[in-house]
C-alpha cells in the first residue's frame, strides 16, 4: 500500500506511457489491417484511408469505447488472493502493457498481423501464473480464447466466401456487370450499415451503460442501413463510366461502383474498431490509476476517465499514421490479390462474424476474422489465387502471439517488482 502512495505519480505516468506506446502497437497493425481490404483493393488510397480512421477510429474510442473497465481485465487473473499486495497487479498491468507493445512493434515490424487482444492476454496469463500462481490463471477462459483462434477465421472465411459467390453470380458473370452492380449494390450497402450498426449497438453502446432490447438493435440497425443505402444511390449516380476504362480491365467500370461501398466499409470499420479494441490499450491504464488513485482498493469495476479514452483513441490514430503501411500491404495484397468487389465480401465477412460472435459471447479477434474473410474470397476464387507462403508466416505469428507476450511480461514484472519493492 505504501509503495503505491509513495511511487503513485511514477506508477501512473508510466501506465501513461506503455499505454500510449501500446494504443500504437494497436493502429499500427490492427487498424492497418481492418484498413487493408480498402486499401489493397484500391477503393481508397493510404492517405485517404488514414484520414478516415483518425476521424472515425478516434470517434469510436470517444463515443463508444467508454467501457466500465475490468480491473481484472475480462476475468484471466483472479485477484481475490492478492491480500494485502494490490501493487502486484499494478507491476503486472504495467508489464503487460509494456510486454503486449513490444511484441506488436515486433509483429509490424515484419509485416505480421496478430492479434492485440491475444498479445495483451498472453502478457497477462503470464505475470499472472509466475508472479501471483498458477491457480490464479482462469485457464477455461484461455481455453477458450485459444478456441476462437480456429472458429473466428473459419466462420468469417465461409461468409467472405458466400458473399463473393452471390456478387460472382449476380454481377459478374453476367452480360451487362455494370448494370447489374448498380442494381445490387445499394442492397449490399444496406447490408453494411445494417451489420456495422448492430457491431456498435451489440458492442460499442454497452460501454456506455446503454442496452437496448435486441428487437430496438435490430430496428435502428435497418433504419441506418437504409440511409447508408440512399447515400450509397446518390455516390452510384455522380459516377462517370468512360467505355475506355474496361478496355484496359473489362470489369474496371463495374468496380468503380464497388468502389463506392468499400467507402462505407472503411468508415464503419474504423468506428467499430475504435469503440471495441481500445479497451485492450486503455483497459490496464485504467486499472492503474484506479488502484493508485484509491491507495490500493481493488474495485470489481471502475469507470474509464473520458482522458485515457482519448489517449487511447490517439495513440491508435498515430500508429496507423506512422508504421500501418507495412501491415496493410500483407492483408491488401499480400494474401491473395484484391480489387473492390473482392474486398467488401472480405471486411463484411470480418465485421458479421464479429456481430454474430458479440452475441454468442464468443471471444474472438479482429484480425484472425479479416485475415480469414480474405482467405475466403481468395478460395472462392481458386487456391492457386492464394499466396501460400505469406499465409504460412501469417499463421506462425498467430501460434507464437501468447507465449511471446507472457514470456515479455514476466521478464517485466520481475523488474518493476525489484524496482519497486
């Protein structure tokens, strides 16, 4: 208790910082890679794509990230047997913290793209098992994050995978693609406003304290899926269809309209994003300074200060600004070669999966879910349109996330311990 009162400015500005450096672990692989399917498939240019995560990321963290905040960060460590020594969960909050960000600036750094959920639960499955005890470990609940490492790709895969075979023969293999897109179009538009807005009024509106009843969800959903749609109709019609442009690429005037719904994609994507995996940032930040600003009392939850919201929202925007482009490039054209109309099956197959998954309880990642959705729509294509070896490496990162994070963080902890104590 002590330790805490006398090192409380210290303890906090170092949640401060590992949170900031975390946050941009976070934006430059996870929001570079809910950014790749745009980017890859040309319907935004990098710039364009930075801009509409900085707004609507940083939106979405503010808005609807606000989550009551586990100390116990989602029930992995129970801290019932810490006693009298509540600065071990700070030592570990910050060496997770720490450990989680390291290993993403290690991951960005190849080109990998994993899990930041998964990184900050290693780190935390591992100052929980060496520095509180094994039994401290809910290992049902690493079982089943471990689950959903199979279940949360295969299931955003096989949608990716349907939606291409349905824009395949609904628009594609037709005779006039570009008047069968403008037809279609408008109702898969529909269909992104309606599955984002339920990602945010499933996800995102329960970290303000806000449940509606599911048949409210799903009537607000269909009401904002309509004015995506109106709007969606109105870009469609401003479009201009040079006869040149298909001479070059006979679907080029088709994907223009593609084009117009992977806007909308991006820009849900980024606000769902924002307002679900910040809390993997700021979660821990908020658990410090909870337990420091009480002199050491572990509160079962504790409200996230409108600050560390911001601090996480930023630190996201920054990452993506400074280091998404190495990421991007493994998820937009790494895996399989994408263009508009195979991009959307794929960020729509990530964001369903994860609306379905929000209502199942099920935990899964964002980036094992897109990263599966573009495997689906390179299979729907054939194998031979998928890289294999970038999905091997791919693959490798994921297996290694948990153990590399724990590893870091107990290193950590043992040093903030022998600072401290």
């Amino acid at each position: 208790m002590d330790i805490l009162v006398a090192n409380s400015t210290v303890l906090i500005g170092m949640a401060v910082v590992f949170g900031l450096f975390m946050a941009w672990g976070i934006g430059a692989n996870d929001v570079a890679n809910a950014m790749g399917t745009s980017v890859g498939s040309r319907a935004l240019t990098f710039k364009q794509a930075v801009i509409i995560a900085a707004i609507f990321e940083l939106a979405g963290a503010i808005l609807a990230g606000g989550e009551v905040t586990n100390t116990i960060r989602k029930g992995i460590v129970d801290v019932s047997s810490l006693g009298d020594t509540p600065e071990l969960l700070v030592y570990g909050m910050l060496a997770s913290l720490l450990a989680a960000g390291i290993w993403l600036m290690v991951a960005t750094r190849m080109g990998w793209p994993v899990s930041t959920t998964h990184s900050i639960v290693g780190a935390i499955v591992g100052f929980g098992a060496v520095g509180i005890g094994m039994e401290a470990v809910q290992w049902s609940k690493v079982g089943t994050i471990a689950m959903s490492w199979v279940t949360s790709p295969l299931m955003a895969g096989a949608i990716a995978f349907a939606l291409f075979r349905s824009i395949q023969k609904l628009v594609i293999d037709t005779e006039d693609p570009i008047a069968m897109a403008k037809k279609y179009v408008p109702f898969y538009i529909f269909l992104v406003g309606f599955i984002m807005a339920m990602v945010t009024l499933l996800k995102g509106l329960k970290h303000v304290g806000v449940k509606l009843p599911f048949e409210q969800d799903i009537l607000y959903a269909a009401i904002i899926g309509a004015v995506f749609s109106l709007i969606g109709i109105v870009m469609i019609r401003r479009l201009k269809f040079p006869p040149k442009a298909d001479k070059q690429f006979h679907y080029a005037n088709m994907e223009k309209i593609f084009g117009v719904l992977m806007i909308f994609t991006a820009i849900a994507m980024a606000f769902a994003h924002g307002s679900n995996d910040v809390a993997n940032a700021i979660g821990p930040v908020a658990a410090v300074v909870s337990i420091v600003g009480s002199a050491g009392a572990i509160a079962a939850k504790s409200a996230t200060p409108v600050w560390i919201l911001i601090l996480g929202g930023a630190g996201i925007v920054f990452g993506m600004v400074t280091y998404g482009h190495k990421v991007i490039a493994t998820v937009g054209s790494g895996i399989t070669e994408l263009t508009p109309s195979r991009g959307f099956p794929a960020t729509l197959g990530a964001a369903a999966t994860v609306v379905i998954a929000s209502g199942t309880g099920l935990p899964i990642s964002t980036t094992h879910t897109l990263v599966g959705a573009v495997l689906g729509v390179g299979l729907a294509r054939g194998i031979g349109a998928l890289n294999v070896s970038v999905i091997q490496t791919i693959f490798m990162s994921w297996i290694i996330t948990l153990p590399a994070g724990a590893i870091l963080s107990i290193f950590f902890f043992f040093t903030f311990k022998g600072m401290f104590s």
